[in-house]
C-alpha cells in the first residue's frame, strides 16, 4: 500500500541566482536591440589611417595609449577595384565635397547636414582666402566643425574634414555680388577661383574616392538626396539648375530666378567670337557688351517637368557640379588662363571634353543660392 505523501517544501532560491540570471536576460535584450544599429564607430575605425603621412581623405586619428608610433606606411591601391556607379551607397563610394569658401553661410553647412548620403563616406574639403572675410569664414565654420565632429550625432560625423588656406592674395577686395560680377573682375576673379579650385583638388584626391561633389559655399538649400540623385545618372559631369529664392514685390510672394549661367550649349555665334578674340581673351556668358547665343539651361527648366531630363553641356558652371574621379584623375582641372577662350568651369568642361568625357546638365533639378 503506498503511503501517502507529506506536504512538499520548495528549496528556497538562492538571490545569487537570480541576480545573474537577471544580469543575463538584460544582456540578452541590449544585444538583439542593439545589434540592428549601423556602427558608425567601426566603419570609422575601418577607415581610418594608421600614420599621419597616409592618404589625406583618410582620417588620422592619434593613438591614446602614448606608445611609439609606427613607421609610415607602404599603402598599395588598385584603381580597378575603385567602383563609380549610380549606386553609390549599395558599394560604398567614397565622395569627396569640395567648397571653396570666402564667407560662410550657416544655410550652406545645414544643407551639408541634412545630406541622406552616408556621411563616414564623406570627405570636406574647403579653401579660404587669407584675409579679413577669409579669417572670419574660418572662425565660423571651424565652430560648426568642432560642433559636429565632436559634439554631434555620430550619424551627422563626416570622414574626415580638410581645410587649406590660400597661398595667394585673392583679386577682389570686396566679394559682393555686384563686385563680383562686375565684366572687368571676370577675368583675374576667375582665373584665382580656379587656382584655389586645383589646390584643393590636388590636395585632397584620395586613390580611393569615386566622386567629387563641387558646392558652392553660398549653395544653402539642395535636396538631401542631391548625391545619389546625380549619381543616379551615371554621367561623368553632370550639373543641376540653379536657382535663387527671392520676394517678388509685383506677384507679392516668394518667386523663383535663375542664377547659374555657366551651364550652356554652344552656339554657331560665340563660336565665331571666339575666332576673333586673341590668345589670351575669354568669353563671358550673361554679359549684354558680349552677346553669345548660347542656349542656357538657367532658361531651360520646365515647371512640374521631370527631373531626370537630360542635356548635353558644353560649360558647366561650379555652384553644384558633380564629377566622376577618374574625370580629375585623367588631368581634367580648372584652366586659370584662355583655354578655348574659356576659363574656370567653363574651361573645364571643355578640358573634359577633349579628354572624352561629356557634360550633362539636369534643367528641372533645382539648387538654390543665397539670395543678397
């Protein structure tokens, strides 16, 4: 006959026990909760150089525990495996932005922010006079660095940042709008922004960047896709439209003008000019002592017309223009003297071209400049 059973006592748990297995689930949930975040910081660390002499768009990054430093490195690159394609971010291209600045507008380094394109695939690069409105730029836009770099979301942290200051005095006294587009500045005005356009390119082409993006400093408003959306393209140069914001006093509401006027197809007119000028005489395009013809695509956009329209361009113009790597790398720069009887962006473009490499322009894909 079975006995019957007692009442059962519980062996009481032990608090070590539960302590640990509480410390275990907390680990368990951060891991699987934490594990769907991009890790900036490791792609950072992945990029970055071993040695202040490597690469410049490579970012350096002093070692902290104070021991000896390591010899400058032997880095071999493959331009091969260097990938430009109109899915940049699905291959992870490099992209290099590069400013040349004389003021600095707070609307320009917001716009910089809000880029969707991955921003530990992008490298800064900006050039600044050397002189009262140089200094100032400087001081203002090394406090928006400090402020991102430092203090702000590891999302918004760029590659790494390059600034040069220019080893020549600039032309112009004034950088006014009028002042700038006055006929007569043209030409030294132009001739020293496409020398401090090939020192900042020479200086911060990296073997491993797929594209330059040109932004103006005065660019303030861009769709945040801009990046992807050129290089969707696939296009060696490609430049959008750009536009200024303005109030118009006579619709009483805020309106839209053209402003770039370097983006243009040529013309059976100012190619004859051109015969007739000497060596070292440029066109000018939007000048009315100096008509040329030329069709531009400021004139071209349609409203509600598709954004992914096509033009051929013989000049481009600089206040957004984004070019293939290998454009540069083939010798393609910024002619500081009558190239074709261009010079600047325009001569660019034409260097480009003689090289085999064609401009596009996109008429309906607005940027917008600041408005003084």
């Amino acid at each position: 006959m079975a006995r019957p059973m007692g009442p059962v006592r519980l062996k009481k748990t032990n608090p070590l026990t539960l302590l640990i297995g509480a410390a275990l689930c907390i680990f368990i949930l951060y891991f699987l909760l934490g594990s769907s975040a991009p890790d900036f910081s490791a792609a950072r660390k992945a990029t970055a150089a071993s040695h202040p002499l490597s690469p410049p768009t490579s970012p350096f990054r002093q070692s902290s525990s104070g021991g000896k430093l390591k010899p400058p490195p032997v880095t071999r690159y493959n331009l091969n495996n260097v990938t430009i394609t109109n899915t940049p971010i699905e291959n992870r291209e490099n992209v290099l932005v590069l400013t040349p600045m004389a003021r600095f507008y707070q609307g320009y380094w917001d716009n910089l922010l809000q880029l969707t394109y991955p921003h530990e695939l992008i490298t800064l690069g900006f050039i600044l006079p050397k002189n009262k409105e140089g200094n100032a730029a400087y001081a203002e836009l090394d406090k928006q660095i400090t402020k991102t770099q430092k203090y702000g979301p590891e999302k918004d942290r760029f590659k790494s940042i390059i600034i040069l200051r220019q080893d020549f005095d600039p032309p112009l006294v004034s950088q006014d709008e009028a002042e700038r587009h006055k006929m007569q500045n043209q030409k030294p005005r132009r001739a020293a922004m496409a020398k401090a356009r090939n020192s900042l390119l020479f200086t911060t082409l990296g073997p491993d960047t797929s594209w330059v993006l040109w932004l103006d400093a005065d660019v303030i408003e861009t769709p945040p896709s801009l990046i992807q959306d050129l290089a969707f393209h696939n296009k060696p140069l490609i430049a959008p439209n750009c536009f200024q914001k303005f109030y118009n006093s006579e619709k009483k509401k805020m309106d839209e003008r053209p402003y770039d006027f370097n983006n243009w197809q040529d013309s059976p007119t100012a190619l004859k000019l051109g015969e007739s000028l000497g060596p070292d005489d440029i066109l000018l395009e939007g000048y009315h002592d100096m008509p040329t013809y030329r069709t531009l695509m400021a004139y071209m956009a349609e409203d509600g017309g598709d954004v992914h329209y096509e033009i051929p361009l013989d000049g481009v113009g600089g206040t957004a223009l984004l070019v293939k790597a290998d454009v540069h790398r083939d010798g393609a720069m910024f002619p500081p003297f009558s190239f074709y009887h261009l010079i600047e962006t325009e001569g660019f473009a034409k260097m480009a071209r003689r090289l085999g490499w064609q401009a596009t322009g996109l008429p309906n894909y607005k940027v917008f400049h600041y408005n003084e």
